[in-house]
C-alpha cells in the first residue's frame, strides 16, 4: 500500500488494547495427536466471540516465542507415551486453560503481537514491518536525503506500530528513529485536519516535550522523525534496560526491582506535570502518559509521541481506567496515567492491581498521599485531581526547575476547534464503554450473588417455609369445610343435600287432580 494512499474502503479499525478472554470448550482426538477448541472473547460482550482450534504444538511454538520475556510461564510438560489417554487430555487441558489464563491477564504479554496472533488470527494476520516499510520507501522517493539504517524490532508495546534506525546523507554520523503508525478507532479529525496537525509537530517547543525532527501523514498512517536518544527512556532507566532490546525483553521480568531516589521522583514528577499542564491549555488531547513514553535528555524527562491521540491510538492503560466512571475526560485519564507512573517511578514495577489497597513503604509520605490520589479505591471512585492541583502538593510544590526555553506551540483556531471535537469524540467513546463495563459487573454480581451457596440455601429455607405455610392453610380449609358440614345436617331448615349425580325427584303437584 502506498504512504499516500486511503485505507481500504469499510477497514475495521480495532482498539488492540481491548482484552481477550479465552476458555476451552472441548477435546478432540484425531489420530496421534488431540486438537483444543476454544472460544476466544473480545471485551465483555459474548456476542464478540469465535472459536479456534489449537493444538498442543501450537501452545508450545507460543510458549518458545514468549520465553524472550524471562517469565516462567506454566505450560504442561510434553509426554510422548500415553499422551492419548482419556484421564491425561483433560488433564492437559486443565494445565492449558491455565496457561490461557495467565497470559492473557499479564498486561504486557496480553498486548503483544505473538499472543494477539494465536488467540485472533483473522485480525492479526498482517506483517505490519513490511507494510510499515512500504510506506517508509513511498517517503524516501519524495524525501531522498533520509535512509534507513535497520529496523529497530519490537521496541515498543504496540502492534501497528514499527520504529527504523535513520541517517540522513549530509550527516551520516547522527542517529534518528523514524517510527510509523496506523490509525486507530478513535481517528475523528478529517484528513485534511490530520495531516495538517501532524505536520505542526515539529514546531512544538516546550522544554519537557521531545522535539519532532519532521513529521507527515497520509490519509491512513502518520510517519515521525526523532533524534535517536541512546539513554532511552524513563522505563529503560528504571529498568535498567537496553534501549534497542524488545519490549518483552525490556520489561517483562527485570532482573532488580528498584526504584528511582526521591529528588529525582520529584523533579521528574514535575517536569512530567508541567507539560501536561502546557498540552491541557492549548487544548491539545494527549492520553498517552506511561514511562516508556517519557525519554530522558540529560537530567530532564520529556514527553514522547503526541501523535498517537492524533492518529486515535488507545492508551496502554486503556484496560484500567475504562473500569472507572469517573475517569471519562483525557485530562484525568493522563492524571490517573501519572499514578501509574509515579508507582513505577517509587516501586520500580507496577502496580499488581487498581485500585491499590495499600502502598508499600516509600521514601516519603509526600509520595504515598500523591498516590492515593491517583489510585487508590476512593480516588478511582470519585475522579482525579486536575494537573495544577497535583503540581500544589508538597512533593512537587518545593522543585525549582533551572530550564529557561519558552513553551510555543501555535494551533489555528480553526485547527484548535477540530481537536476539541475530537477530544469529546475519543471521551464519548470511552463513557459509553465505562457504561457497558459498569452494567456488565452489576449483572455479574447479581448473576454470582444469585448462584452463591447461601443464596441457594436461603431459597431452600424460604421453599420449605412457603410449603409449610401452604399445607397448613390447605388444612385449615379443610377443617373448616367438614365443621360446616356436621352443621348443616343438625339443623332443620335446611335442605337435605343431594348428589349432583342422582336425579331430582318430581314434583308431586305435577300429578295432584284439578
């Protein structure tokens, strides 16, 4: 596909960050090996779903794939006799349900291409370097000063996205990282506005925002120029990872856990919260705050990739705050991102779960009340603070920044109010799927609630009373109807009763003489 192409007419443009689910519905043995049925499931709705068929061979080439990763995943040994056995297929396949479970609850490995491909091979079938790579050649017939040096593999967590390693001929010395994305489902600006907004990147200066070098886009895919930064990014120095290493590499499972010293939580913290502050004010949507996002230039963070907003990416996190009503505009997605990230940033590693119960020790309380702002059960219940809030709080109130650049970036009214009807566009879409989410649970509940074993024992209780109730009314009735009888029959007045299937007698005045 050509870089100035359009996408294909009816192009289903999927937000890769929804969850898969996947169970095992059924075994079947055919010949010498046995073959998984399993439904996969996209989000909360059933009606979202499909089966696959899957055998073990295929679970182990995954598994040999994801070992980049350093996790030790628990996937069932393999056996060569007796493999067949009724009793060992479903014990296979409590051992592959498992093995389901836990990849596809990881947030990392559950977002990767290498699992997106087993569980939904219809979507996942496409090698998006190659087609990155046609697009990237399109660019150089028209820009031939730049050339690409290789491809940087797997660097980052996103599937359409791919990074190369550039030169340009005048200075062959200097290193760029050209990186090229598809749209996502929240692209709502026009073409024209697209290409036009991408296109102003590179006069965005601000101190804490990584320049844009270049940038253009198609009607389809965007493509954005950055000077190569050896020292990586702020997950890299928490990390202690390679820049140039594999995202599943990188991040998975390092090998220390440490966080970073408490001066630099709150310089950092601050610069971070300065540029949001400087985005939030023009107006211009970001949602896409994590620490891979966040290079280091020096003793200084800067944001990365203000793009993906622009292109309708969804946000790493996405999975999270779509479980809270009250996080439902950009600015408190990317307040609640910076909990995440000020977490790493203490911690060294991520949260377990949101929201957070309790907070490890830290290196000041200061930190810990920053973070039950962000994410703690009360904080997800109730909204976010806003930016300005957060930067009056004691841990960031006191840093002095030293930087003196002037923050520009100038965005044409006209310009400024497509973005905002983008931003309510992207919002909309994210409320409607708190929505979903929320009734789902509230139906789960219920569904659980109803099915518990004191729920049914109370049902029990409350059938038997209800029976007992019954056959005493039913009683009752009965010994009422047998008093009324022994009544009637003592009494003169009243008729003697007559059984409906004996016939009346006549009457004797039909035969009495005139």
């Amino acid at each position: 596909m050509a870089f100035m192409e359009k996408p294909p007419a009816g192009k289903v443009l999927l937000d890769d960050t929804a969850p898969l689910s996947a169970g095992i519905e059924a075994s079947q043995s055919l010949h010498s090996h046995t073959e998984y049925i399993i439904r996969v499931q996209r989000g909360i709705s059933i009606e979202n779903s499909w089966q696959i068929v899957r055998r073990y061979s295929d679970f182990d080439l995954l598994n040999s794939s994801l070992q980049i990763s350093g996790l030790s995943l628990p996937l069932p040994p393999k056996k060569l006799i007796g493999n067949m056995d009724r009793e060992f297929i479903a014990e296979r396949q409590k051992g592959l349900q498992n093995y389901l479970n836990v990849i596809t609850t990881n947030h990392i490995l559950s977002n990767c291409e290498l699992v997106k491909k087993f569980l939904d091979p219809s979507n996942y079938s496409a090698n998006y370097t190659e087609i990155a790579l046609q697009q990237v050649s399109m660019f150089f017939r028209s820009e031939p000063k730049w050339e690409v040096v290789e491809p940087l593999r797997d660097i980052g967590w996103r599937i359409r996205k791919r990074y190369f390693l550039m030169k340009t001929k005048n200075q062959p010395k200097e290193r760029l990282v050209l990186s090229w994305a598809d749209l996502g489902p929240d692209k709502y600006l026009s073409d024209k506005d697209f290409q036009w907004i991408i296109r102003l990147l590179p006069s965005c200066l601000h101190p804490y925002i990584y320049r844009v070098t270049f940038a253009t886009a198609s009607e389809s895919s965007a493509l954005v120029i950055r000077t190569f930064n050896e020292k990586g990014t702020l997950k890299d120095l928490i990390y202690k990872a390679k820049p140039k290493d594999p995202f599943l590499k990188k991040y998975c499972n390092p090998k220390k856990i440490q966080g970073l010293e408490l001066q630099q939580i709150k310089t950092f913290g601050r610069q971070i919260l300065e540029a949001l502050k400087f985005l939030h004010e023009k107006g211009f949507p970001y949602g896409h705050l994590h620490s891979s996002n966040v290079m280091l230039e020096g003793e200084m963070c800067q944001l990365l990739d203000l793009e993906n907003s622009l292109l309708g990416l969804p946000s790493f996190y996405r999975s999270y705050f779509s479980q809270f009503r009250k996080i439902n505009t950009l600015e408190s997605v990317d307040v609640h991102c910076f909990g995440h990230l000020l977490y790493e940033m203490t911690y060294g590693r991520p949260p377990d779960s949101v929201p957070v119960d309790a907070f490890p020790p830290a290196p000041s309380e200061a930190v810990v009340a920053v973070l039950e702002a962000l994410l703690s059960q009360e904080a997800c219940k109730n909204g976010m603070p806003t930016v300005s809030r957060l930067l009056q709080m004691p841990l960031f109130s006191d840093v002095f920044l030293t930087s003196s650049e002037k923050p520009q970036f100038k965005i044409p009214t006209k310009l400024k109010e497509a973005l905002k009807i983008a931003k309510e566009s992207t919002e909309k879409r994210l409320i409607e799927e708190q929505k979903l989410i929320h009734q789902h649970r509230r139906l789960t509940r219920a569904k659980s609630h109803h099915g518990s074993e004191e729920e049914r024992r109370k049902r029990k209780i409350l059938a038997r009373k209800k029976s007992k109730h019954s056959a005493f009314e039913s009683s009752e009735d009965q010994t009422a109807k047998s008093s009324n009888s022994n009544n009637s029959a003592g009494s003169g007045a009243s008729s003697p009763l007559t059984s409906p299937s004996s016939p009346t007698p006549p009457s004797t005045a039909e035969h009495a003489p005139f």
